[in-house]
C-alpha cells in the first residue's frame, strides 16, 4: 500500500509541476482549496480541456486510480472482528504493534515494549488502516 500511495504522490506532483505559474494563467476563479493550490486546478483544466498532451497521460493514470478505489470500502469502525478493551466496536481502536501484554499481572497491565516483535493482536483493530483507505480515497476521487 506504501508504493500505490508514494507513487500516487508522485503522479499528482507531476500534475502540479507540470501547470505553469497561477499569475500568468487564465482569468477563470479558483476554488479555496487547502490541500492543492487552485490556481494550478484551474489551470490543469483549462489545458486538459485545450487538448494539452502533456497532462493528459497524468490525467488517465489519476482516473484509472480513482477507479480502483469505486469497488472498495466502505470502511467503518464497526468492521472489527473483536471489540476493544471498553467493549464496544463503535469506537475507533488503535495499538501498538510492538506492545504485548503483560504475563506478570493479572491484567496484563501495563503492555510492555518488545522491540522487533509484532504483536498479532493489532490485526484485530484496522480502524486506522481503514482510516488511511478512507482519506486516500477521497482526496484522489475528489481530485479526478
């Protein structure tokens, strides 16, 4: 997942890089964005729609990756297959992956650190992968 995302960044600074300076573009309003400036969504348009080559291939890529995303999800913090610790699947869990429980108290309180060794009990929590899966699909939806 680490790739498809790195090189997913790469596509849309190829896309960025590509567009030219948002002062000398057209006189078209940009919308108030946060993540990309919209000067230069502005601009990717207006080239796209001239028939601009150059994009056009970074464009494709971007659609076919936003396609990929449509049969996915939906990701939720009820898809636990164990609830944690307080009980209920309707709270968003996280853990450690290198903490274990304790064999020494009857608790297994407090987790300790075993540097290196993964502890399987974190597969029993995706949220903050399905979180992950959750931004990622909707910032390269929205932006194709």
């Amino acid at each position: 997942m680490r790739v498809l995302y790195i090189s997913f960044l790469l596509l849309t600074a190829n896309i960025v890089a590509a567009l030219p300076d948002p002062e000398h573009s057209n006189s078209r309003k940009a919308p108030g964005t946060v993540v990309i400036d919209g000067y230069r969504l502005v601009d990717a348009e207006v080239r796209l729609n001239r028939g601009d080559r150059s994009l056009k291939s970074s464009l494709d890529s971007l659609v076919a990756h936003a396609d990929s995303w449509l049969n996915q999800g939906p990701w939720t913090v009820t898809s636990k297959t164990k609830a944690p610790p307080n009980g209920t699947i309707h709270d968003y869990a996280s853990q450690a992956p290198y903490w274990w429980p304790n064999s020494n108290t009857p608790d297994s309180c407090p987790y300790i650190q075993k540097d290196g060794m993964r502890n399987p009990e974190v597969d029993n929590y995706p949220d903050k992968i399905n979180s992950i899966k959750l931004f990622n699909s909707i910032y390269t939806l929205s932006l194709a």
